[in-house]
C-alpha cells in the first residue's frame, strides 16, 4: 500500500514533500489530493468527485492551497517535514526557512520561521525554495557554511527559487551569495514605479557589483493587481534599459486560465506576451527568434 498524490496546479520542480508523505504513511491506502493555489479549488473538488469512488480507503484534499483557504490540514505536516526521504532527480529541494515576517496583502506566506540547516545535502545543485531567505537572522553565517558545503568532494551550487527581499540585500550579503555560488538571482518589484525604480536600481547595481551579469538577473513583477497595467509597462521600460529579465506573476490565477482581478483579460495576455519578447530578447543578445 501507499498514498498516491494528484497535483492541482503545476510545479516546475519536484516536491520534496511528497516522497515525505509517501515514506511517512507507506501503510496507508490514501489518495490525496495536492492542492497548491487558491485559485485551483474548483478542479480539486472536481478531482476528488471523480476519484471517491474508486478503491482508496480515504481520499482528500489538502496542501499549501487547502490551508491557505483556511481549512485544517489533514495530515501532520511538522511530521512530514522531519521524515527522511530518497528522490531521484539530479538536484534538490529544501529550504532553511519557513514563511516572511511581512504580510503583503497578496501573499499568503505563514509567518516567519528559522528552521536551520536542512537534512545534508545530497546533491551538486540545490533549489532553496525559502520565501525571504534573507530574513535569517545570520543570514552572512548561513551563506559562508553554504559556501563551505561539499557533495561528493565537489562545490555545490545554490539558487533561491522565490528570490531575495531587495530590503534586506546590501553588498555584505550580495557578495556572500555570490561567494556561496548562488545563480540567477531574482529580485520582486511589487510596488509602484516611483516608489521602487531607484531601489530596484540600486539592488541591481549591487548585485552587479558582487559579480552577477544583468543578463543573470530577473525580476518578479506581479500582474493583474492593484499597480496598473500601464505602470507595469513601465516597469518593463525600465527593466529593458537595466538589461534583466522579468518574471511575470498573475495576481490570483495563472496564465494558463487567467481570472481577471484588477485588470482585463486582454491587458493580462498582452503584458505576459510582452514580457515573454523581453525575455527572448535578452536571452539571445538582442536577437529576435520568432522573426
């Protein structure tokens, strides 16, 4: 027996949790339903319709998304979170720290907590999937031991999935991720244009400093929310004279099957084809592919 896992909602990355589950719960003939977004709901209760009947001794929903809903968790997630587990991709998933001490209004992080070094590293590459990694209140220790880390007599190398707090980075730490071989840093612009061109600049001028190429950077900008759709043209502008990338979020859905909140649909498909072009044209130096 084991639980078998339906994911609603897609993930680039595998998710350390459900080798956990399966490890933790291995005598369990379950079938759980993985909701990640919000957003997803409805196709979660239209999965667990379909599959109920079928010969699981207990099927659920449950997840980040399920929690964040404000429902009780079904499983024992302190539990998982300590279960030892085997994957076979090539890289690996942890994080260090769990949630952010800020409570933006569009995000549903849990509130900050450190929970120290991972289980040992097992892998050359490793994602850290960390909300606001910087938030750690020795954040400069965390990176050197990050930096002295080894896997099979060789240099492991680090990305921050979620990105780092432009709040928090200042050279000191810039360049100790680079020290510690982080990559493709990813920085949020969340807010409106005048309140974030120069700090933005500024972190990017840092980051630059500490060795990281332009064309290395990205950063996130959240889309159909309360900053316009043209002032996050204007963010474009700016992120097109600064050289990096963008990495469009749609507020409340995905661009899959976009919900248009403060904007219409076709300003959201507009600005995500947009930005698809900037990236291309960073990504081939100029260059346009499709032409």
């Amino acid at each position: 027996m084991t639980v078998d896992i339906i994911t609603i909602g897609k993930r680039s990355i595998y998710n350390p949790a459900h080798y956990q589950i399966k490890e933790l719960y291995k005598d369990k003939n379950w079938l759980m339903i993985d909701l990640m977004f919000t957003w997803d709901f409805p196709k979660a209760i239209s999965e667990l319709k379909q599959q109920r009947l079928k010969h699981y001794d207990r099927v659920f929903i449950d997840g980040v998304g399920w929690k964040n809903l404000g429902n009780d968790p079904v499983l024992d997630w302190d539990a998982i979170a300590r279960t030892p587990y085997e994957q076979k991709e090539d890289y690996q998933v942890t994080k260090i720290t769990k949630g952010c001490p800020h409570n933006c209004p569009y995000c549903y992080s849990d509130d900050f907590k450190v929970i120290n070094l991972p289980m040992p590293f097992n892998r050359n590459k490793v994602l850290l999937v960390d909300e606001n990694i910087l938030a750690h209140p020795n954040i400069l220790t965390v990176l050197d031991d990050l930096r002295k880390t080894r896997v099979n007599g060789k240099v492991v190398h680090f990305e921050a999935v979620c990105g780092f707090d432009f709040r928090l980075l200042d050279e000191d730490k810039a360049f100790a991720l680079k020290r510690a071989r982080f990559v493709k840093p990813r920085i949020a612009w969340d807010g409106g244009v005048r309140q974030g061109q120069d700090s933005i600049n500024h972190t990017l001028n840092i980051l630059q400093t500490a060795g990281y190429r332009a064309s290395d950077i990205s950063v996130f900008v959240l889309t159909n929310w309360k900053v316009s759709y043209a002032d996050c043209l204007l963010k474009l502008e700016y992120l097109k004279r600064w050289g990096v990338k963008i990495n469009d979020c749609c507020y409340n859905c995905s661009y899959d099957d976009p919900i248009p909140q403060y904007w219409t649909m076709e300003e959201i498909r507009d600005f995500r084809r947009r930005a698809r072009k900037h990236n291309q044209l960073i990504n081939f130096r100029g260059y346009d592919p499709e032409q």
